[in-house]
C-alpha cells in the first residue's frame, strides 16, 4: 500500500518544524475544538458520535445552499462536548468503583 512507504521522512519533517519553531514542544497534543462550526449554539436534539479516545463531539448537520450557484452541501458542526465527555467519564468511573467493605 502506498500509505505504508510514504516518500517524506517525519524524522526530517519534525527537524525542520523544530527548527523554524524553536518554542513550540510539538510533543503536546493540541486541545479539542469546542467551538460550534454552524455559526452558534448546538442544537439540543444533535446527534452525537465519540471517536477511540472516548470524546464525544456534536454530529449535528445543517444543509446550505449557495445563491449564486445554488449547489446544496452539507456541514457538520463537530464541536467536542466538554461536559458530556466529563460526565460519561464520571459515570464509567462510579461503575467501576468498588464498594467499601
């Protein structure tokens, strides 16, 4: 497969990044986006889907139409839920717990 070989070396990448941004530890992720991406609040009724970490963001679609050209797209707000991500945390974390004996 062509993604198993790529041509671009990450260890020359990371050099170059490192060295025209001496003050930046790439070594930290960057923090989720939590901001809506339709122009406000989420929806109440969103769909909601979580990716392998266990985060949950809003699925929420909104179909737009173009004036000019009036071609139709649809787009997804995929804000990351904060407080929902907490909560299931804090339920996962009380189902696990153990009783005192």
């Amino acid at each position: 497969m062509a993604l198993e070989n790529p041509s671009l070396s990450v260890d020359k990448l990371k050099a170059k990044l490192k060295k025209k941004y001496p003050n930046h530890n790439f070594d930290i992720k960057a923090e989720l986006d939590s901001t809506c991406k339709m122009g406000g609040r989420c929806p109440g009724n969103r769909a909601i889907y979580y990716d392998n970490d266990g985060n949950y963001f809003c699925g929420a679609q909104v179909k737009l139409m173009d004036p000019n050209s009036m071609e139709k797209s649809t787009r997804e707000c995929g804000a990351f839920l904060v407080d929902l991500t907490i909560r299931k945390a804090e339920q996962k974390r009380r189902h696990n717990a153990q009783p005192l004996s």
